[in-house]
C-alpha cells in the first residue's frame, strides 16, 4: 500500500549543522568489508578464518569477527563524516587483516563469491545461531560463501530510518551495477555481473525492502515474521536496506565486497551523498519515490546479469537505458557537487569514478584478468594485489604474477 505524503513523519533537524557538499547537514558513514581467505599457492579457498580473525584481533579488537562460513573474515570502521578519514581507517584496516593472514602464509581476497575452491555445503563457523541459520535455511547456507560491503548511514530514530529507506530504495539497482564484482561461481563464469545478488535473493526476508507506511507497519511486519519463523532474529533480515538492531545506523547491504578502497569509498561517498539529499527531500515534506515491486525485482535482475556494461531499467520511465547513464542520474542527483566542488571528500570520489569509467566494476577487472590467459588462478591473483592496492589497479600496470600450479 502507498502512503500519502502527509502521513509521512518529518525529520527535524538543528539549524547550527554545517551545510556540506554533501547536503545540509554532515551525514555519519561507517563500513562493513567482508573477505575471503585464500592459499596463494593453489588459489584456492582456505578454512582458517578463525586462526587469522584471532590474528587480526591483536591490532583491530572487536572491529573484526568471523562469519557463516569458516572462509570468511568481517570488519567495520567507526563512523565518519569525512571520506579521506574514512578511506584511511579503510586502508589500515585492510593492512592489518592482510598481516594477519600472512602470518599464517593466507592472503585475502575482496569479491562477491569465491572464484576457486568453494565446497557445497561449505565449513560454517561454530556458534549456536550458524547452527540453528543451518538447521532452519537448510540448503539456503549451502552457497552463502559469499561477502558483501555494508554502508552504515547515521540516523536519529527510527522514523528517519525509515523514510531514507523509502527515499533510497528505487536507486538499489544503480548501486548493484556500480559494484557488481561476483562473475564466478564454482568455477564458472555465470554470465552474470553480480550472481551474489541472484544467491541472496533467494531467502525468504531479502531483496529490496518493503515500502514501510510507518514505524508500526515495521514493527508489526518484523514481529509476524519472527513469530512465523521466517526469522530467526532481528539480526536475520536481510532486506538490502534495513534499521540496524544494535546501533543507531540504517544499514545499505546491496554491495558486492568491493576489490580496491577506492571502490568502497565510492560506494560510501555515494550513499553518503544520496542519504544527504534524502535527508533534505524529507525536510521539504517530499514524498518517496514508489515504484511498483515487480519492476523494482526486474531492474535488480537486469543490474545483477548487465552490471555497467548493458541496460538498466529505468525506474521513473519503465523503459531500458544504458546502465552508465543510469549511474550519472545518480550521482548528479545525490552528489550534484561531484564535478565543480573542490571538497576533498569530492575529490576522491571523482578519483575513484575515473578509475570505474577506464576500468569498469569488480565484475567487469575480474574477467579481464582471466581473458589474459584463460586462467581463474590469475583472477585470484588480481584480487590479492587489488585488496590493499593503494594507487592504480594492479592490472593497469602489470599481471600474470605468479606461476600456476
């Protein structure tokens, strides 16, 4: 059902903000990154995550933890307002958990689903919730070896959470394309940009979030799916854009994990960007956006199978465009400062949209490396030296490193 636009709470706001390139008033932006732990020998996937979050732990305390799959390490930043603070904690973060897992001769990797190695079910990390995830989904965990990057955006209430989530939603599709960095699985070219998108689609609470009414339709809609079952906690839903349980944050989870800092800050900046001009949509008692939910599923298939390379289904035209004028709408739309401000933030992620325009997203990097000598063992290499990169792409400037064995 729609809600008219008067019955839409509004969002107050202190006048004494600092006005920003990014909008009225600062928006606070914080990351999640998960990767992928690999042999550098063999290329393929190792089980040893536990050994080398312990690692980690040394350096980043509780910023880094395991997850569903014993392949897998996660980490988080604190909040920002600024990007080039933010891109710094990104960087040392990532230094540290790639230290960590040399200690154990492992590397890391950054993408959307592993590109060797992956068991189905895979090893899942002990703990009594991945046990009852396993006893309740079933086959669901079997292909879950798969990692995203999560866009925290502060907010004050839920109310506010909930109208950015409205606000935000019909732009998911773009956000796909941009960061579409998962063409394999099991070994295989899918033919798809994002085929994480496709594998997490499939559980019963994920996708593109409902058009919330209020914060009571919230409220009522997550009780009847933890009393059905559907879920077995808060922390289980996993709608792209989604209140986080724990903090004061609204939580933008669409991302593929991200190959190079300067894609995830591009992701940050932009969502950064386009919560900001939500943020001042919703002051001005402007109503969101609601396009129909089967043409919002439709434009996510089309962003997961094109990435930036095709079409994108235009959400106000219903019509197909190409998916790189798509993104440009975006971004003059949430960050209209992006080509004549001199804000350093700005200047980053003018930085990063160059590299995506000469190199294209993960997905596009990630097969480009393999065309080089019809070898995934090289796509693994890509991503080891892309994960910590802190200049061009490796893959500008050299490749093949490495023998195949």
């Amino acid at each position: 059902m729609e809600v008219r636009a008067s019955a839409r709470p509004t969002v107050a706001t202190a006048d004494t903000h600092q006005r920003t390139a990014f909008g009225e008033t600062p928006v606070t932006v914080g990351v999640e990154e998960e990767f992928l732990l690999v042999d550098p020998a063999s290329r393929q996937l190792s089980t040893r995550a536990d050994r080398v979050v312990a690692h980690a732990a040394e350096e980043l305390g509780d910023r880094v933890t395991t997850e569903l799959t014993r392949y897998q390490i996660e980490v988080r930043t604190d909040p920002h307002t600024s990007l080039a603070d933010l891109g710094d904690q990104l960087r040392a973060t990532r230094e540290a958990v790639a230290r960590a897992a040399a200690r154990s001769d492992l590397r890391i990797i950054s993408s959307g689903t592993p590109v060797l190695g992956q068991h189905t079910p895979p090893p899942l990390s002990p703990g009594t919730r991945y046990a009852r995830s396993a006893a309740t989904f079933r086959a669901l965990d079997h292909e879950q070896s798969a990692c995203a990057c999560h866009v925290h955006i502060g907010v004050p209430d839920l109310p506010t959470a909930l109208q950015l989530s409205n606000h935000l939603r019909p732009w998911l599709p773009a956000l796909i394309a941009l960061t579409a960095n998962s063409p394999y699985w099991a070994a295989q070219d899918t033919g798809y940009a994002s085929w994480r998108t496709m594998t997490w689609c499939r559980w019963p609470v994920a996708g593109p979030p409902p058009y919330f009414e209020s914060p009571t339709h919230f409220e009522d809609l997550i009780d009847s799916l933890i009393t059905s079952e559907t879920l077995l906690d808060r922390g289980g839903l996993y709608w792209d854009i989604r209140p986080s349980h724990h903090v004061p944050t609204l939580e933008i989870r669409i991302a593929d994990a991200t190959p190079t800092v300067h894609d995830t800050l591009l992701l940050a900046g932009t969502v950064q960007g386009m919560a900001a001009q939500a943020l001042a949509a919703i002051r001005a008692s402007q109503p969101a956006p609601c396009p129909q939910p089967e043409l919002l599923r439709a434009a996510y298939w089309r962003a997961a199978r094109d990435g930036l390379t095709g079409k994108s289904l235009n959400l106000h035209t219903n019509r197909l465009e190409p998916a790189a004028a798509q993104l440009d709408r975006l971004w003059h739309t949430a960050l209209p400062a992006l080509d004549t401000s001199d804000d350093p933030g700005l200047g980053l992620l003018r930085t990063a949209r160059a590299r995506l325009r000469t190199d294209g997203n993960g997905a596009d990097r990630q097969r480009t490396a393999y065309r080089r000598r019809h070898r995934l063992t090289d796509v693994v290499v890509d991503l080891i030296e892309s994960v910590t990169a802190t200049d061009d792409p490796p893959h500008t400037s050299r490749h093949g490193a490495g023998t195949d064995r």
